[in-house]
C-alpha cells in the first residue's frame, strides 16, 4: 500500500485553471474522495495521479517515489506507477469472456499460467462472479459489468485503486448495493483508494475523508461527519446533504444571557456566541433539515408557528415544506405522518445545531 501527495498541483487550458494549486495527501489505506459539481476539477485531479494527464506545475508524488515534477522533470508514464484505474464506462472488451478481460493485464506482466488462474479465481469470489468466467459483456447486467471492471483491478494488486464514478451508470437500487460491495472490499484490501464522484451520498456513505471540490480548489478536506455537520463555507453546506440545508439571513441580537438570531419573520435561539462579539451582526444561520422538531403546540420555548406547504411522503422518510412570511424550511421525519397541507405547527431547533456563516466571506464563523 502507498499513500499519494499532491505538492501545489496545477492543470491550465490557455488562461484557465482546471486545478488551481491543490495540496493534498492521501494517507496509507484510506478511501479519499474527490467531490463536486461537474467542471471543479475532481477527475482531472484523479487523471494527473494516473498519468493520463500531465500537470502544468507541482509535484505528485507516491511515498517517496515522484510521479510527475516540473521542476525536476520527472513524468513517470501511467504503465509504470502501478496504479488501478475503473473507469466509468468499465471499459471491458466485448469480444471477451470475463476471465479475458481480467487476464489481459496480467499477462502483459508475463505472469506464469497457474498464479493467473489463482488470481482470477480469488477475484471472481471477492466480487461474487464465480461462475461467470466464460460469459461475455453483453450477457452481464450494468451491475455484473461493474464487478468485472472492479475484479480486473483487484487482480493486478495494484498499490493504489483509482476510480472514476463507477457507479453513475447504475440504477438507483443497484447503487445502494454496490457501495456496500466496495465499502466491503476496501475493508477486506486495505487498498489506498482516490474515488471521484458528484453523488454526495456516496461520498458520506463510502469515505474516511471526502475532499470537496469547487472551480479547480479543494473548499474542504475532513471526515463525512465534520463535513456534514459543520462544513467550512455555504458553497460546502448547499452541496452537501439531501434535502439541501436551511439558511435563515438575520441579525444576531442578544437578550440577557441568551442570543438570537432575528429578522423580519422569525426569532431563532442561537448557541452561545458570547465569545465571538458578534452582537448585531448579520449572518446566515444554517440547520439540516432533520435537526428541526415538530408539535401541534407553540406553547414551548423557542417554538414558533409555521404553515405546511407541502408534505413529501417518501417511506422511511416524510420532508416537510413549511412557511413563515418569506422564510421556508424543510423538515425531515421519520416514516410516514398525518400532517397535511396547510396543518399549523410550532417547530422548534437544538441552538447547538445551528452553524453560522459570514454574509461576506460565506465561511464557517461558528
């Protein structure tokens, strides 16, 4: 196993940052992933660590082995890094039978005949493919296509496994199951793993770090907890979390010991911020949408009156759209509920749940 260190690494077409001076590193083991909208640079982050793109400037670099430095002219070619890559299209031959496909590889490395067959056998039970090594592509479902992609990486026992939003060709329930057949695997190897994808639930369900990723810069690097808990600016917290987090603008107002945050429609108790002197700032608090409680009362402390909107049933979850003059929130509860349209509800937050951004900056102040 390996870790990876990126060293100020930049990717320009013409005047344009694609990558814009990242440092990072990925530890020994870890399942890292690179997240973000479309165009922020995240597979082409994962391209120039495999050598299918060659960075502008920086250094790249695995353990003590440099990849890629401009300044030293170094450009290790992809063949030679020992890198796993899966791409999102799998890449599989069609006119191959799946032990082919996974055997391609390793016999380019001149490998004897019988540690070949062992290797193929051991895959194919690490993915549960046993059984279908004569079959070809087109006799396989997307998720089977996708297994044999993951099991021919597997075979090469790569030090690092690079992979390209594998999963987005799949359908919604064979997603659910094939993060957890990587979750499992990753356990299982212990390999050193950079993912790439936009889907935020995987990278909360599937990442010891996620590295989110905005116009060629990383906006954060931290476990899935702290990142959907206290992410570091408004461009983290809106990217991250479904439904998207509720952001309330107001001015922060102290009665007694107690601080709020007011505007022209709602009073909201705050954490105590006592420390931060920010007594009649204005700043935007956000609150996931789980972290707000619902009663048929406004008779409790920091309980006000909303109106519902719209009640979005969804099995194991109802998202409630609820509305005060011209603040709207979502709610989630769990399972179904008897709330319907137009029910009035006093709805209730933790204060320690709030996070608060600056208006300017947009950055995490609390």
């Amino acid at each position: 196993m390996s870790k990876i260190s990126l060293k100020g690494i930049t990717k320009k077409y013409g005047k344009f940052y694609a990558v814009d001076h990242i440092n990072l590193e990925v530890k020994v083991g870890e399942f890292l992933t690179l997240l973000g909208p479309s165009g922020c640079g995240k597979t082409t982050t994962l391209r120039m660590i495999a050598g299918l793109e060659e960075p502008t400037s920086g250094e790249l670099s695995s353990d003590d082995r440099v990849l890629y430095s401009k300044e030293k002219g170094v450009y290790i070619p992809p063949e030679q890094r020992n890198l796993g890559f899966m791409f999102q299209s799998y890449a599989l031959w069609p006119h191959m039978t799946v032990t082919k496909n996974i055997t391609l590889g390793l016999q380019s490395k001149k490998l004897a005949a019988k540690e070949i067959k062992a290797r193929v056998i051991d895959v194919l039970e690490k993915v549960q493919l046993s059984g279908f090594e004569n079959r070809f592509p087109s006799e396989l479902s997307g998720g089977q296509q996708q297994r044999v992609a993951l099991a021919r990486m597997i075979a090469a026992k790569s030090d690092i496994f690079l992979m390209d939003e594998p999963l987005s060709n799949l359908d919604s329930m064979l997603r659910v199951d094939m993060r957890s057949e990587l979750k499992h695997l990753h356990n299982d190897l212990k390999s050193t793993t950079v993912y790439v994808t936009h889907d935020q639930v995987e990278a909360l369900t599937l990442s010891d770090r996620i590295v989110v990723m905005n116009e060629g810069k990383i906006a954060q690097i931290d476990t899935p907890e702290v990142i959907y808990k206290k992410p570091a600016s408004l461009f983290v917290a809106k990217f991250v979390g479904s439904p998207a987090i509720n952001l309330i603008q107001g001015t922060i107002e102290r009665d007694g010991n107690r601080y709020y945050l007011e505007n022209a429609d709602v009073k909201i108790e705050l954490p105590d911020v006592s420390k931060l002197n920010m007594n009649n700032k204005e700043v935007i608090a956000g609150v996931r949408a789980e972290d707000i409680t619902v009663s048929d009362s406004t008779n409790t402390n920091n309980s006000q009156e909303f109106y519902v909107y719209s009640v979005l049933p969804g099995g194991s979850e109802t998202i409630l759209s609820i509305r005060r003059g011209k603040i709207e929130l979502l709610v989630k509860l769990s399972g179904f509920t008897n709330i319907k349209v137009n029910d009035k509800l006093g709805i209730s937050i933790i204060p320690e749940k709030i996070s608060l951004f600056d208006t300017e900056t947009e950055n995490l102040i609390f």
